[in-house]
C-alpha cells in the first residue's frame, strides 16, 4: 500500500511517497502554488497523475500545523479545509498527522548533508512530507 505524504504550505507545497510496504517514507517533490487563486488540491492531483502505475496512492496522510501547546494555529482550518477537498476529488481516505516542528527537522536532517541553504530551501518541504509520512507510518506499526 503506498501512501502519499504532504506538507501543506502557502507557497509550497511538499510531497512524499511510502514503499510499497507501507514501511519507508521517501521524499517525492515540491510543488510551487503560483498564488492564493490556484487550488492546491488540484496541484496535488496533477503531481499524482505523473506517478507511475507500480506508485498508485491508496492513503493520503496530510501534515496538520499545531501549536506547541497541541492547540489549532492560524493555518489549521486551511489545512483542514484542503485536506477535505483533496479527500472529496481524488475518493482515497485522507487522514491527518501532527506536523509540529516536522520543518524544523528536515531543515536540521538536511543540513547534515547540504551545505548550501539555496539547496536545502528547495528539498525541505518535500523531506518535510517525508518525516510527516514516517510518522504516521510509525504510528500505524505500533501494537
């Protein structure tokens, strides 16, 4: 069963794609909204049309942006509403995943290996995507 990972963002927006297993979280792409008028489920759509046949998405699992506190933020209810929106357009189940701090380590996951910050700006939405993924892969294993 692979799993499509996303990391909702007002500029970007980042994607990952588990094995076939369901297992591992790798990261996919990022997607740049050309503005506030684009609709973000239909970018993601698009992206998802180019996955080969042996990648068919069975589960989405989008990043949900808390406070440290565990409260909603600003960007909540967006991310809810999107996340409705791309359940209803592409019929797959849709769940949503904690995303706190996820940003902040991709950011420091990639530092380790790119040096270059114009490198690392392009690749953090999409690892971001992935660690979102990851764990909500992991949640799903434990007993």
């Amino acid at each position: 069963m692979r799993v499509l990972g996303v990391d909702f963002g007002a500029r970007r927006i980042g994607l990952a794609l588990s094995d076939a297993s369901g297992t591992l979280a790798s990261p996919l792409t990022t997607v740049t909204r050309p503005g506030s008028e684009a609709d973000p489920a239909a970018l993601v759509l698009d992206a998802l049309a180019g996955l080969a046949p042996d990648d068919a998405v069975e589960h989405i699992v989008v990043g949900l942006p808390r406070r440290l506190d565990g409260g909603d933020s600003d960007q909540t209810p967006l991310v809810r509403a999107f996340a409705a929106a791309l359940g209803a357009r592409s019929g797959l189940p849709v769940a949503l995943q904690d995303e706190r701090l996820s940003s902040r380590e991709a950011e420091s996951r990639l530092a380790l290996r790119e040096r270059d910050w114009r490198k690392r700006k392009r690749r953090i939405d999409a690892a971001a995507a992935a660690i979102i993924l990851q764990d909500w892969l992991d949640e799903r294993k434990r007993p």
